[in-house]
C-alpha cells in the first residue's frame, strides 16, 4: 500500500490556488488521461470514474476495473491523499482478469 499525495507547493500537479486540488494521470485500457481538480480528501474511486469517462470507458462499472500502481493492487476506496503519490505517477486501470470477453 502506498502513503500519501505529495501535496508541496513544488508538486507540479498540485493547484495552486487550492492545494487540496491536484491532477492525477491514469491509463484506462492502454489509453492515457489527466484528471484535472482531484480533490485529495475524497476516495481515489472518484478521479478513477472521471478517468474512465474521459476514456470512453462508460460501458462497464468500476468494479469491473483493477487500479495499479507501480505494478502493485491499490485500494480505491481510499482517500487519494493517502497515498501519497508522487507528481509523476501513473495510474493504471485495466479491466479484471476473466471479464474482458464479458
């Protein structure tokens, strides 16, 4: 599990007019997306539905995606800030092994 949002003025994805606001980049089923104003204290389930939407991903629930990163199962359900991921990280959204031919 990771630890927290880099949430310095020095993270170029942070906003900094509100600094509960950053930018996350995801890659939904190969195809890569900024998601712009993620607030940090809401669950990292939000910016992945945005990220999805974005992609025209729209078909198929959340549930039915994996969320990685650095090659490890994250926990959407959590709060993005606790994470604490890096200005340069990318998360990954890929559909679940067994439900691609669904």
């Amino acid at each position: 599990m990771f630890t927290g949002v880099n949430l310095s003025k020095d993270n170029p994805m942070s906003n900094e007019r509100n600094p509960n606001l950053i930018s996350l980049r995801f890659v939904v089923n190969g195809e890569e997306t900024v998601v712009e104003k993620v607030n940090v204290n809401q669950p990292l389930k939000v910016a992945a539905e945005r990220a999805l939407k974005q992609t025209n991903n729209t078909g198929r629930d959340l549930s039915e995606f994996q969320a990685k990163y650095n090659n490890n199962d994250i926990n959407l359900s959590h709060k993005v800030e606790d994470f604490k991921f890096p200005a340069d990280a990318t998360i990954y959204l890929s559909l679940k092994i067994g439900q691609g031919g669904k």
